[in-house]
C-alpha cells in the first residue's frame, strides 16, 4: 500500500511548520504540498526548509485546486471561512480534510457537514488524545452529578489566539451538556460583569485567559457545597495535535464519506 499523501493547508504558520515536520517523520504517509494565501512572502519557499526539516522539492503555492489534486488528503488549520472553501474543494476531489480549525458559525458548520457527503471529513476542536479522552470524562462526570454540581469550563492560550472560547473549551462543555441532556445554546455561560445576580442552577460557565506563550490549559470544575471535583489537561508542546491530526488522516484512508470527529478516530 503507497504512503498517504497529505498537503497542508497555511503551511507556513506555527501550526502549519509543526504539520509538515510531523507528516515527513511518520510513516505511512508523505508531504505532498503546502498552501498560503496569495500575499504570502513565503510563496515559492520550500516547505520542508521552512519547517526545519530541510528540502523536500515542494514549493509553497497559492493554487489550491493545484496542491488537492496531488494529495490524497489535507490538513487544515486555519481559519473558519477558509476551512470551508477547503472542504468544498476536498469534496469536489473526493478527499480527506482533516479539519483543526475552530471558531465556526452555526452556517459554516453546516456547509462543512454538507461537504461530508462528498468527502471524508474529519473535524474536532482539539486534536490531542489526553483532550478527547477528558471530553468523555467530562461527559460521563456530568451524567453522574447532578445539578447541586455547578460546572465551569477554565481555559488559557497564547495571546495570539483570536477565537474564544477556544474550541477545546467548547467541546468540553458540550460534553457537560449532553450529560446532564441540556443544550449548551441555552445553557452555557460566557460572560459575567458588574451585578450578575446568583449563579444560575445547570449553568455551564466558561471563563478565557489569554497570555504569553501558552500552548493550551482547560480544566472543568464540578463545584458542590463541601466538595469540588476537577479534571484537567495541559498542552506544552502544538506537535500533540499535528500528531493527532496525521493519526486521523491515516484513519480516514479508506473511510468512505461522511463527517467524524477524534472520538470516532480514537474509537471512543
């Protein structure tokens, strides 16, 4: 069976760097191509020289039909109006997108379901092993504690981040919510200034700190009189979620259409 070729869409961003250098050193797959936008200064540049792994005789491109025709998947990390131009092209192909961008509005999300009749999409706010496993703890914790519990969701990234909260944090409140069976749309708080009043009983709170160089912090708070439980997950080094983004486009060879998430990849 030949290498899967796997393209990687903003190349040249940190994410981007760490993708190709992950791709290149795990086998069962190969770098086929790197994108950036059309004013990008790095247009033309090698994409493994810019990752630090040296030359490997593909040039950054802007042509993105180009670099999805030569790969049998991508890897996306990049913002959400693009992440959709993406999977619409990844459909067209009949490819792999694997999708780690987060921020989507509730019409992205639906034109990238809509694209995963077409193509194999595989798409979660954080790509990490350790995350997925505490999104499911989070679920079953909420299940078994009832509401004299308050959940609060806690999250620290980068001062770059753009998006909040960030996409791990969301997902792990959605996972409270479908614990306790209630939507997060009517029940997640994500602001709270001046007078607020009591704490809402079955609020799911969310609370964002953004600063330095963080990779990325989450923890959820189950809160009670007497008593708190609390998971937690850190992230010190951006490679755990390239790693996991390679692992669920390997997965996807073969996989057929159809939207899926890391739990599917993980087979949580």
């Amino acid at each position: 069976m030949s290498d899967l070729r796997i393209a990687v869409m903003g190349a040249t961003g940190r994410m981007g760097r760490t993708l190709v250098a992950t791709i290149h050193g795990q086998d069962g797959c190969v770098v086929a191509g790197g994108t950036e936008h059309a004013n990008s200064d790095t247009l033309g540049l090698d994409v493994g020289e810019l990752a630090g792994i040296g030359a490997l005789g593909l040039a950054v491109s802007s042509d993105v039909a180009a670099v999805i025709a030569a790969s049998d998947a991508i890897v996306d990390f990049t913002s959400p109006e693009a992440s959709v131009g993406f999977a619409k092209q990844a459909a067209e192909a009949g490819i792999i997108h694997v999708i780690g961008t987060t921020g989507f509005d509730d019409r992205q999300e639906a034109e990238i379901a809509k694209s995963g009749e077409a193509a194999t999409i595989i798409k979660a706010g954080n790509m990490s092993l350790g995350v997925n496993l505490i999104v499911e703890l989070t679920r079953k914790i909420a299940e078994a504690l009832d509401e004299d519990f308050d959940i609060e969701v806690l999250e620290m990234h980068h001062r770059h981040k753009v998006d909040a909260p960030s996409g791990t944090a969301l997902m792990l409140g959605q996972a409270a919510a479908d614990g306790r069976g209630v939507t997060l749309k009517e029940r997640g708080v994500h602001a709270r200034e001046g007078i607020t009043g009591a704490r809402g009983r079955g609020d799911i709170g969310f609370a964002v700190m953004r600063g330095g160089s963080v990779v990325g912090e989450h923890s959820v708070v189950f809160a009670a009189d007497g008593e708190r439980v609390a998971i937690s997950h850190i992230a010190t080094d951006r490679a755990i979620f390239a790693r996991g983004a390679v692992k669920a486009a390997l997965w996807g060879a073969g996989r057929g259409p159809g939207l899926f998430a890391m739990k599917d990849v993980l087979g949580l």
